[in-house]
C-alpha cells in the first residue's frame, strides 16, 4: 500500500480523547474550545474493528495519543484489545504524564510496548506558566513508574525561545537519570498553536550548537533507512538524545504516519485541513472489504507533504488563524488530531 510519492502505510496514531487535563501554551494556549460530541467518539469496539481493517493493509505500528490518552476512562482495556492482534509490531502511547503513576501497571499488564512521556521544563513555576497547572511532581512520578515498570522511556520537549531553550542540558541530563531518551521538537506551526511565530522556534542546528558547547563532539546515529522523525545522537559516554526538526527539515519525503481522531475521522497529514469520514461508513455497518476499499483509495491518493509546504512558503505564521480554529471545527486542532 504506497501513496502517490511511493510512502507506505505504517503508522497511525490512534487519538483515543480530545480532551486534556492541561493547556500548553504551544498546544491548547485559548481559553475556550469546542469539544467533539461525547456520542460521535468511537467505542473500544468500533476503533478496535477499525485497527484490523488498518492492519489488513499494512499498518505495524500504532500509538495511542490524543488529547491525553489517560483521561479515556479504562484506556488500558483498549490497549488489551489491540495488543494482540497479528501483524502489530509495536504499540506505544504518549502521555502528559499526570495520571501515569496510577495506570502503568495496567498499561503494561494489558500489553502495552513502549511509552513516551511529553515534559518541557524541570522548573514547577514554569511548568505551571506553560501548562497552566501545578502538576510537575505528578509527572515526575508519572516518568519514576513508567521507568520502574519498562525499564525505558522516551520524553518528549517541545523546545521553545525565551521559555525552556536554557534547559536543554538539565533535561539531558535528567533523561540519563531516569533511562529516558530525550526528543527535542521544535516547536511547530500546526493547527492550535495559535501563539507560533517563527523566532519562537529553536531549531536542530541551535540545539545541536548548545549541546556540542556542553558535551563535547556529538555523534550522529546512523539510522539511514528509517521512517522514523526523530534524529538521534550520541554523546561521548553513549548517552542517546533525539531532534524532531519537523520545522526547519521536514521529513515528509518518509513519512508513513496517519492519524485517526477519536471520533473516527483519518487525517492522512498533521497539515491536512480535511480528513476522511470513517465513522459514517463504519456505523452504517459499511462491509470490510468496502471499508479496505476506501481506506486503501484514501491512501494511494495521498500527495500531502504538510511541513514541506509550510517550509516553502517562507513568510509564515500560525497554520490557522485563531478566529478559523476556535468555535468551528475542532478537527483543526493539534490536542484533537493527536501529535
Ligand atoms: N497529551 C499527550 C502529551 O502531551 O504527550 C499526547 C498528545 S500531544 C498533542 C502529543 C505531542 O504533541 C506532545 O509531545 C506535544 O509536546 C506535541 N505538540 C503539541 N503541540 C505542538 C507544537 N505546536 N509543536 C510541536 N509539538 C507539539
Ligand atoms: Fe499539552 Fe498534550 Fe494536552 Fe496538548 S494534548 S495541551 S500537548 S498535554
Ligand atoms: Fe507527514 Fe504531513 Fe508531518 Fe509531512 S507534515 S511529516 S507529510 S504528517
């Protein structure tokens, strides 16, 4: 299954909520939004039965986001009933953190394979700035139990001027003390970061220049082949970190990720301002191959290179003007969509 610029279908994040328990700056900064329907999110089931019709055609890698995925009552029950599933190689989550403490052991117990944890600053008053809630020791405990209990974790920094880029060696450092990779994002323009300009944004080079004052030479990982966004290093005593630089270089050219919002809508690029309607079709009891049919159509007519587009335009600002995402479709949302 190969889209128009030959990349295959992998990867889907599934979106399990739209809602969250807090409001980064960089990713829900309003103070209003509108919520999708409680009735028109999928049950376990209808996303279960969804996920056999993506892995029948090729998808092995699925990760559970939102929204924060932990505020989906009982999510570790989803989790059970995809885990097991042939042809499924990898299942992951990203969390916020908060209510992690609470649920890896249900989490891993149901099958969960990797976890990833989003933390962008060590300092509780800044964390309360950029997430406006004082839940930094919760999310420290959250990344204690998911080391505890997998040994290792990835954790997610959106890396942001003027508001953490002088933490990039403590949260190195940090990621060593808990078997935590750490991936620096640079912060992108997408839908809901309403308050994104272009000198807000850290870039790869910049990041790379900070460390390497620090740390000495810094080596790239070989990993030439892979899909996945991240570039990682390694500094000299073998500690891993990662770049996203899906800002300043994309990687569109690779990408094989699409994301499925809670309420069944496919979204084939994290820029894309339309998706494909699955739930109609799936609640109208739709028969699978039909299903197979429209999924595997809606991919092989896929061109979209959101990032690289974005990057040509040159002059840019916020994806969507506020007015545009507040009050009319959440759908545009990141927190909707999934990152
Ligand atoms: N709530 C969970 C969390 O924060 O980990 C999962 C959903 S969140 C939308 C997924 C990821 O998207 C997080 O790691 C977050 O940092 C990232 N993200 C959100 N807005 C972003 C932006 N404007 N630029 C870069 N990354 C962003
Ligand atoms: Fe922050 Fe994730 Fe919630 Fe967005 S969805 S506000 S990134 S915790
Ligand atoms: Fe993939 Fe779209 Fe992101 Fe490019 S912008 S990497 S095509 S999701």
């Amino acid at each position: 299954m190969n889209d128009t610029l030959g990349r295959p279908l992998r990867n889907l994040r599934l979106s399990v909520t739209d809602r969250c328990n807090l409001r980064c700056e960089y990713c829900m900064p309003e103070d209003d939004y509108v919520w999708l329907p409680r009735e028109d999110v999928l049950h376990f089931e209808e996303t279960s039965a969804l996920v056999d019709v993506f892995l029948s055609l090729g998808v092995d890698k699925i990760r559970l986001t939102g929204g924060e995925p932990l505020l989906r009552r009982d999510v570790a029950a989803l989790v059970q009933m995809i885990a097991s599933k042939p042809g499924l190689k990898d299942l992951a989550l990203t969390t916020n953190g908060v209510l992690l403490a609470d649920q890896i052991d249900a989490l891993k117990a149901a099958g969960l394979g990797r976890i990833t944890v989003s933390l962008d600053t060590l300092h509780a008053d800044r964390f309360k700035a950029l997430t406006r809630f004082d839940q930094l020791d919760a999310v420290h405990t959250g990344i204690a139990a998911a080391h505890r209990v997998f040994g290792q974790l990835k954790i997610d920094t959106v890396v942001i001027r003027g508001v953490n880029d002088d933490e990039l060696i403590p949260l190195v450092e940090y990621g060593r003390s808990v078997n935590g990779e750490i991936r620096f994002i640079e912060y992108m323009d997408v839908g809901g970061a309403s308050r994104w300009s272009p000198e807000r944004v850290v870039s790869r080079r910049e990041i790379l220049d900070t460390l390497t004052q620090h740390y000495g030479v810094i080596a790239p990982i070989d990993e030439s082949g892979s899909s996945a966004p991240a570039a990682r290093y390694a500094l000299k005593d073998g500690t891993t970190f990662g770049i996203i630089a899906s800002t300043t270089d994309p990687f569109c050219r690779t990408c094989d990720r699409s994301r499925l919002t809670a309420d069944g809508m496919w979204y084939l690029c994290l820029y894309a301002t339309r998706g494909l309607d699955l739930r109609a079709p799936l609640r109208q009891h739709m028969p699978v191959d039909e299903l197979k049919a429209l999924i595997a159509r809606g991919w092989g007519a896929r061109d979209d290179r959101g990032a690289e587009d974005r990057l040509a335009l040159g002059e840019r600002r916020a994806f969507v003007p506020v007015q545009d995402l507040l009050k009319k479709d959440p759908h545009l949302e990141m927190h909707t969509r999934g990152g």
